[in-house]
C-alpha cells in the first residue's frame, strides 16, 4: 500500500545493512511518519510490547525477525538454549494475539535441525522474510474473497456505494500490507466498486481514527470517523450494509477475539440483520482452544492509555493530556470474545466459511487437532 503515493511495508531488512530490520513507528501516527531500528531480540520485543508494531499478523512477523536478529547479531556457541529462551521472551510480550506463538513455533522447529552458525543465521533470514510475504500473499487473498461480497451488495445497490463499518485498525498496518478487513475494501475500491467506510474511533488508542482513517485517507477511500458508540445508530437507520473486522485470535469452533468492542458491533449487527464477517489469516486461529470466552487470555492494559488522550495542538506540538481525574480507578481490558454464533462468515486466505469447527476444518482439514 501507498504512504504520499509511495509503496511500504510495516516491517522490512533495513536496504543497506541486514542485521537491522526497520518498522513503521505506528505510535506517531498520523501526525508524524517514522521509522524504529531493531537490532537486537529486546528491540522487537519492546516493539510489539510499547505497541510500535500492533496488529496479530504484523506482531508475529515481528516475532521471527527477532529470532533471526538474536542470531545474526549476538550469536553464541550455545545458540540453541538461547534460540529457546529467546522464543518464550518473545512469545510473552502480547498475550492474546496467537500469531506471535504460531509464527515463533514455526520458526524455532525450523532452526533447531542446523548444524552451524552460517546455516542457522542464513535460514533465519530466509524464514522470516518468508513468513512476511507469506502473510502479504494471504492478506490479498483474502482481499479477493472479501471484494466479492462487496461487489454481490453493490450489484443489489444498483451501483450505489456499500457502507462498511470497521473497528479498529484490521489495515495494511497491521498486517504488513493490504491488510485483513481492509483488504476486501481495497481490492473493491481498486476495481471501481463505490465504497464507503465508517471508521470507529476505537477508544482507548483511537487506532481506528489514528490509523485506519489515515490508511484509507492515502489511498483515497471515502470515509468517516465515528465515535465508537455511533454504530448501532447507523444500523438502525439501514446506513451500514455489512460489518468487517479483523481477528487476534480465533477458536477452532469460531469464537473470535478482537479489539474491545467488538462484540458490542456484532450485538447491534445481529439485531439489525446486518451481515458480521471476520476477515483473517489462518495464523490467527487457534486449533488448540475451543470456547472462547473461556479459554482467550484477555491483555489487560496501562490505565494511563484510558485516563489520557494524545492529540496535536494548534502550535503542531503533539501532546497528552488527562481527561479524567486522578482518584478514579480504571480499568483496560484490551480485546473481547464474539461467540460464534454472531458471526456470518470468517474470510480467509482459502476462501469463506462458517464460524464452526466443521466448516473450519474443511479449509484447513491439516489443521486437526
């Protein structure tokens, strides 16, 4: 996707020197537009955890490239132990993302056949990039599948624009590039297809107003920021034709864990008869759990993110400032769970589904636990 009519990625090999790996700094966002150096697995382990990378795909590419700075950067004889140690420290710095422990498992069962230095430290390099462009190519596919639902409701529309509520930040962002639940709205809005895209501010980081706004600003889609509380409003009054969300961390059965207030969108949605459809990468599934609401750890997060607010000032000075009171307790719960039963359809990169364990595993029949 484009920043200022130039193509990037969140995360890539620094050009130049390949023992640095360099991500978008999505904390400035959108009022300033930075890079962060990582060189060593501390730096990708603060990045996922301070939130300068955020999003589940994104978060566990994060991850391998981490493994493969710990090597190239600070090998040791004894880099098998370390390459273990390494793997649950960085497993440990966001919990309900399952991406993250997918994409690291993978990585370290890859690396322990090795036999030297060079072997391990040039397969690292080669399996991380890898399971970047893996996550590219199943985020367009997704695009694909999501734009023919799109397109079904604009045909029923007679061409007028498909009004598309989203929470969060599902975008290229997120994900490396084209995104999860932006994918589809792209791949529409490349093929001429109206589209309109009611963007919640989500509260507390306001990563919907701060960067799906901005995501979609640069690509030139229409759309509007809203309070998080608007959506249901808008159904009510046939103003959203389909909901499209992304996903941290699915059951086998069809539970989806997602940005707080998530679940909230699928209540309003199913009142309205309006379709929920979850778009994700199978790295975000977890064939282990069963019942979400029990089984997803739920990230709690820092009172601060709710008791301040960023924001620029009229002087362009960027700042934070307290909008509640000090003696308040708070409370900052990070994701919730959607039962299944409140979703239409779950989109991934083989195709739509179901939420339910039967439907899921005819797609991913390998993935049987």
């Amino acid at each position: 996707m484009k920043i200022s009519g130039k193509n990037y990625h969140t995360i890539f090999v620094h050009p130049d020197n390949k023992s640095i790996v360099q991500v978008i700094d999505q904390r400035k966002l959108p009022f300033e537009f930075d890079f962060v150096y990582l060189k060593t697995v501390s730096d990708a382990f603060d990045a996922i955890k301070n939130m300068t990378v955020r999003g589940a795909p994104l978060i566990g590419v994060t991850g391998v490239f981490g493994i493969y700075l710990g090597l190239i950067n600070d090998f040791d004889e004894n880099w098998r132990p370390r390459l273990i140690k390494s793997a649950e420290y960085l497993k440990s710095a966001r919990p309900t993302a399952v991406n993250l422990t997918i994409l690291i498992d993978e990585m370290v069962a890859l690396l322990e056949v090795c036999s030297s230095k060079e072997e391990v430290c040039e397969k690292a390099f080669k399996e991380a990039n890898r399971m970047k462009l893996r996550e590219i190519d199943w985020s367009e596919a997704i695009g694909n599948y999501g734009c023919e639902l799109i397109e079904a409701i604009s045909k029923e529309k007679n061409g007028q624009p498909v009004n598309i509520l989203t929470h969060c930040n599902a975008g290229w962002l997120a994900c490396i590039d084209w995104g999860t639940a932006t994918a589809p709205i792209y791949k529409a809005f490349q093929k001429g297809i109206p589209v309109h895209v009611w963007v919640d501010e989500t509260r507390p980081r306001n990563q919907g107003a701060r960067l799906t706004a901005w995501e979609l600003l640069q690509e030139g889609v229409s759309h509007t920021v809203i309070p998080d509380n608007t959506g249901g409003h808008l159904m009510q009054h046939g103003m959203v034709d389909l909901c499209l969300l992304g996903s941290d961390r699915t059951t086998s059965t069809g539970d989806v864990a997602n940005k707080i207030g998530t679940y909230l969108k699928a209540l309003a949605a199913f009142d309205n008869n309006i379709p929920f459809y979850v778009a994700l990468p199978s790295t975000s599934i977890d064939f282990t759990l069963k019942d979400g609401v029990r089984e997803i750890p739920i990230e709690q997060r820092d009172s601060e993110e709710v008791c301040l607010m960023e924001g620029k000032l009229e002087t362009g000075e960027v700042t934070k400032i307290r909008i509640i009171n000090e003696m308040s307790s708070v409370a900052n719960y990070g994701f919730d769970v959607t039962p299944a039963k409140f979703i239409t359809a779950l989109i991934t990169e083989r195709g739509i589904c179901k939420a339910n364990s039967t439907d899921i595993t005819r797609l991913f029949p390998e993935k049987i636990v």
